[in-house]
C-alpha cells in the first residue's frame, strides 16, 4: 500500500501498523499527490485537502474520508494586504488566491461572506491554478491569472490588493493581516461555532480500502492515538466538514452539496464497518 502523509509522525504510525505491505512516498507539498490519487488511485492512503475530497465525492470519483485531521489551523489570518486597506475595503478591490478550490481560500471567503457581509461576486478574484479534480470548474466570474504569473509575485508588486495565503507566504515586512485582532476573531468564531476550521483530512481509495480493510483500519487506530480527541472520528469532523462544504456549494466550489452522512456511508460500506468503528467510548 502507498502512503502520502505530510506529518511524519502521522506517517510512521501509519506504516507500522500496515507494516510491510506499506510504502511512503515523500512528495513534497503533500498537495501534489491529489491529482494523482484522484485520477489514476496512485495512492492508497493519501492526505487531501477537505474541499478537494468533495469535489472528488461531488464528481463520483472513488475517495473516501478516513476521518482524521491531518491538518487544522485558524484562518482569518490568511487575508493580508500591503497596503492600508482592511476588510473592510474587501468589495471592488482584487483579491488573488492560488486556486479557487483551495481549502483556506474556501474558509476566507466563508468568513468575509458570514461575518463582514461581502458579496463575494462583488470581489476582482485572481487564480493562479485549477482544482486538484479535472472535472471541477472556477466560477464564471473568478479571473485566471495570465500564464507565468505567480501570486506572491503579483502580490508584493502591488498588481493585487489583497491575497488569501497560508504557508504560501512570503516574508515581507510591508505585509499584514487585514482583519484586525485575526487571532482573536477566529478564537470567537471556532467558540461560537464549537469547531476550528479543518485544512487537510485523511483519505482513502475505495480499490484500498475494499481490499485491504483490516490494514485502513489499523492505519487509522494508530493516527488516531496521535492527534487530539476532536481531530478524529467522524462526529468529531461533522461540524467543520458540514460548515466548509456549506461555503464551497456557496462560493461555486462544489457542483452539489456533499452531506456529511454520504461521506460516512461511503466509507463504512466499502472498509465493511460501522460508523462506531471510528469512535473511541467517550465519543459515543
């Protein structure tokens, strides 16, 4: 079995307990290893950006969610500008992102559109990339930036007035974050909300986990024991994966909604499971 896993520690829990049936292959960022599992079932166990899971799910394609956090971060940080504008300003201006269906720009969009009142249509976005699933497609009204142009590039050049950038970001000392106080209105929004934004989850191909159910499972128990309680299982990703999805159908990301349930249901049918399979006794 193959293994795509950015956290090494995530990675070598894994493979342990396939044992030697499994292979990590280190590509690097882990991002690039979607297509390939997508299209082709390159990988077996892969992490995924959540919103590309669910075009992969919208679109029929046969990925599964293995329910594991592989990354979770706030994110109201990640709309910055080097000039003096603010969120505020966000409606008329150009704000570049690498592609519409990344998973952070997904979250920044939700929030200016539920928080700060933006109407999104009303935004000059710039994209850089298409979707990690080939039959996805942007918006009509997103712009792709001309070939060879990079959005960090463009960015510092002052070509765009804001971008939405997560680890993608340059070090710059003319850059800052345009919601002020970031950290602290996304601690009140992960309160309210009772769940912190999710980046990337662990997912599986359907060809694995038919044939190799014993080992997926495995593999999940041992990453399991290595991120915190409400970083696995599936009642602990039913809140934050209903709220992206939500924003993604919004925002013209995903072609349909993706329910939560189907995604548990995909899952337990092929590994041939039950959701309880997934949650430890304090979570039931």
């Amino acid at each position: 079995m193959k293994l795509v896993l950015g956290r090494d520690d995530l990675a070598e829990a894994a493979v342990n307990a396939i044992g030697t049936q499994a292979e990590r292959l280190d590509i690097r960022p882990v991002h690039k290893a979607a297509r390939g599992m997508i299209a082709e079932s390159s990988v077996d166990i892969c992490e995924l950006p959540i919103v590309t899971l669910l075009q992969a799910v919208a679109h029929d394609r046969p990925v599964l969610l293995l329910p594991v956090v592989a990354l979770g971060r706030p994110q109201h940080q990640t709309l910055v500008t080097c000039g003096e504008l603010t969120v505020e300003n966000v409606e008329g201006r150009s704000v570049g992102v690498r592609s519409w269906s990344q998973t952070t720009g997904v979250w920044m969009r939700g929030f200016l559109a539920e928080q700060y009142g933006v109407d999104l249509r009303k935004v000059d976005w710039v994209v850089y990339e298409g979707a990690h699933v080939a039959e996805q497609r942007d918006p009509f009204w997103v712009r792709r930036a001309p070939s060879g142009c990079r959005l960090q590039s463009d960015f510092l050049d002052r070509s765009l007035d804001f971008a939405i950038m997560g680890n993608e970001l340059p070090v710059d000392e003319r850059i800052r974050t345009a919601i002020p106080e970031a950290a602290q209105v996304a601690a009140a929004w992960s309160k309210e909300k009772g769940f912190a934004p999710v980046n990337h989850v662990v997912a599986v191909s359907e060809k694995a986990a038919r044939k190799h159910s014993a080992d997926v499972c495995a593999a999940y128990d041992a990453m399991r024991e290595l991120v915190a309680a409400e970083l696995a299982g599936f009642e602990a990703l039913r809140g934050p994966v209903t709220q992206v999805a939500s924003y993604a159908l919004e925002q013209g990301a995903l072609p349909r909604l993706v329910e939560f349930d189907e995604l548990v249901a995909r899952s337990c049918e092929a590994l041939g499971v039950s959701p309880d399979r997934f949650e430890t006794e304090a979570d039931r």
